[in-house]
C-alpha cells in the first residue's frame, strides 16, 4: 500500500509540474518575441565564414550614414519592416538588418553567444556587404544590450544609439539564479541558440559595464510604459527588479533623451513612428 502510494504521489508531482511548465514555457514565449519562419521580404542569404545568415541591405552608393538593426530574443529581420520600408525612401541612407545564429533563416553557430561575439560577427557582416561607418545602431531588447557593447568598444564608428525598450547591463539575473520553472520553461520553450543567448545575458551585460561610458555619442531611449488596466508585467524571476538596479540603468546613460511610451514592447512594430523620429533625430545631427 505504501509503494502504491509513493507511486501515485510521484505521479502526481510529475503531471502538476508539467501542468504548470507548459502554460509557463508558452507565456514565456508569448511574452519575448515572435518567430517568424517566413523570410524577410527583400531579404537574402550571406555566406559568412562559412554559415549562412539571412541579411536585409540597402546600399546607396551616395549614402551618408547606415543603420543598423539588431534584434530582441528570436525576434527576425520583419519585426522592422515598418521602420525600414520608411527608411528606405530616406535619401542617401543605408540599412542593414539580419537574423542571428539559429534565428529565422540564418544558421546556428557553435561559436559562443554572448555580446562580444554578437558585436565580433555583426561588424564582420558589416565589412563583408562594404557597409561602413559613421552607424545608427538601433536595438530592440536584448540586442539594446548587444549595441551599446557596440557603441562602447568602437565609439570612433557610431553616430548615435536608438535604444528600443531595451535591456541593460545589471537587470538580467546569472542562469543559476534564474527559478526551476523558468529555467524549464525556456528550455522547453527556445532553441539551444536562443537559450545560450539568454544564459550568456549577464555576461554580456558585465561586458558592457567593463567599457569606458559613451556620453558624447547621442542616445535616444525608447522606454514602454504601457498604462491600460490590462497591461500585466512579464517577469518570469529572471530580472532584477531592485531600486538599485533601477537607480543604476537610470543613471548609466545621463545625456541621453528619454522617451516613456504607452505602447508594447514590440515597439518597432506599434510606435514604429517613436522609432523612425529618433533615427531621423540622430540622422540630422551634425558630424562628430
């Protein structure tokens, strides 16, 4: 009697657990980013060293200055297309917008996944299509955080930094420290490429913070703010939510100009207005 009981109690662990794992892994991923399997309209395969990255590039030959988008966690190069469709009638722009490793069409990688290696293989692509400074990064999310390591380690190469309700050294947890649910969740949730970004997070945010501040680069920073009475906040325990942490990302940044929005945290794709009016803003600026 007591084995049958232990038996049906295990049973009934692993079923609650797995009841509660899949909604969490399923919210998880409602609440990041999107995949889209579809390629990018315009867009085309690259062979850099050796692996295939889908990349979307406008070129100009008389353009003056390029931007260049990197994406949120398994967001893809279509989360932008309003922005870039409106950019492309900007005169003497170039843009460029590509998928990571193991995102959309691009292939995975087994080189690491953490923001040094981002920047690394971005700036490679960058060189590879003849794409050359002065840049406009603009970064959604996580690849916020990807960008300003950009900014911080070639500054001499950056115009101006849009961040889009972007993540910023400090606010992502260690992986040990992220709760078992979570931990579950993505797993079951992501890919192995999207999981070693995710696990690499504070890492590369650590790297961020190792570099010298950038205050003479111009910053724009989209915050989402969203105030309707259904609005409900995504945390998932893997986000330091601690006044110090806020005091510190508030203060990481003190010329730049701040813009709190009402909107999604897909802003490209809801304020992609707010996007377009701090690129042009940046655009406009006099050379450094």
């Amino acid at each position: 009697m007591t084995a049958l009981y232990r038996q049906a109690t295990a049973h009934f662990v692993r079923r609650r657990a797995l009841a509660m794992l899949v909604p969490a892994a399923c919210l998880l991923a409602a609440g990041l980013h999107p995949v889209h399997a579809a390629p990018a309209a315009g867009s085309h395969i690259d062979t850099v060293a050796g692996r295939r990255i889908e990349t979307l590039t406008l070129a100009p030959p008389d353009a003056a200055v390029c931007v260049v988008f990197e994406n949120g966690v398994r967001a893809t190069i279509d989360s932008w297309s309003r922005v870039t469709d409106a950019l492309a009638q900007e005169p003497a722009t170039s843009l460029f917008a590509y998928n990571r490793p193991g995102i959309g069409n691009s292939e995975a990688s087994a080189t690491a996944r953490d923001g040094a290696t981002v920047v690394a293989e971005l700036r490679q692509l960058l060189d590879q299509k003849g794409l050359k400074p002065p840049y406009i990064l603009v970064g959604h999310s996580l690849g916020g955080l990807y960008m300003q390591l950009f900014a911080r380690r070639y500054p001499d190469e950056v115009k101006g930094l849009v961040l889009v309700d972007a993540v910023y050294p400090g606010v992502v947890k260690k992986p040990q420290e992220f709760p078992w649910l979570t931990r579950s969740a993505k797993w079951l949730a992501f890919s192995r490429s999207v999981n070693a970004e995710i696990d690499l997070a504070h890492q590369s945010g650590e790297q961020v913070r190792a570099l010298p501040a950038i205050d003479h680069i111009p910053i724009v920073q989209l915050i989402n703010k969203p105030t309707g009475k259904t609005a409900v906040g995504v945390d998932f325990g893997a986000f330091n939510q601690d006044d110090q942490t806020r005091a510190l990302v508030k203060a990481m940044y003190p010329k730049a100009t701040r813009r709190v929005l009402d909107s999604d945290h897909q802003m490209q794709v809801h304020s992609a207005g707010a996007v377009l009016d701090a690129i042009r803003e940046i655009m406009a600026l006099p050379a450094r």
